[in-house]
C-alpha cells in the first residue's frame, strides 16, 4: 500500500461515516469537538497534515452562514513517513512548463544520490515536516 492510497482510503472511510452521523473507526479524535461540530452540519473533506508517525485529516464542518469548525481525526502510519523533496538534478523550465532531468558527471551524480539518501534518514528528514520556509534555486 502506498502512502496516497493510505491517506484516500481512510480519508474516504472517515468522511463516509461522519457523513452518516458515525464516530471515526479509525484514529484518535476529540469526541467532544465531534459533537460541536457536527452542530455546524456536513462535514467536507479538509487538508492531510503528514508528520513522521502519523498523519492528521482534517474534516471541516460548515454552518449555513460559512462559518466553519475543523474535527481533526491523527492516524498512526503502517511505517515511516519520508518526505521526498524535488532533488538538485530536476530542472524546471518555467516559461516552457516542463519539468526535466539535468545532465552531470558521474562523480557529481553519485553524490547527489549520496546526499539524497542522507536527506531521507529520520533525523534530516523529520525536519522537512510542518512549516518550511520556501526555496529558491538560482
């Protein structure tokens, strides 16, 4: 199973069972926030907030005037969760649209492989999880 499947199958689950006035069967969530909210009326499908161990789905619930109030249900992950960000090789061509490869000598390419897999040991990694400043490649 891959991570995107995880998050669809239980994000489509959960809402499911909101929508029928049903608790979560999967996760951890606030039973008393679950009743406030579902004051408000139907729940929607919200954001996926991953962290290392575990991943949060966000269930907003919105009132006939368009005020809102989140349920958050935090699910455990099978495994690890690694995020992989775009490595140094990928070019963007912006004016044309594309994203590509780039063309190195072997030396460079080994290790910009090296430090890719570094990037992905749990230390380094977990670092790249909630708010990131954004990058620039020049």
């Amino acid at each position: 199973m891959t991570f995107a499947s995880f998050t669809a199958e239980a994000r489509t689950l959960i809402l499911l069972e909101l929508d029928r006035g049903l608790d979560p069967s999967l996760g951890k969530f606030d039973g008393t926030r679950l009743a406030q909210a579902r004051a408000y009326g139907k729940p929607r499908l919200g954001a996926m907030l991953p962290s290392p161990h575990s991943v949060v789905l966000e269930f907003p619930f919105f009132n006939e005037e368009g005020a809102a109030m989140m349920f958050s249900v935090e699910l455990a992950t099978p495994e690890r969760v690694v995020y992989l960000g775009v490595p140094p090789w990928v070019v963007e061509n912006v004016w044309q649209g594309t994203v590509d490869g780039s063309y190195v000598f072997e030396s460079q390419a080994r290790a910009m492989l090296d430090e890719f897999a570094q990037g992905t040991a749990p230390g380094p990694n977990a670092a790249m999880f909630g708010a990131r400043a954004p990058t620039r490649r020049e």
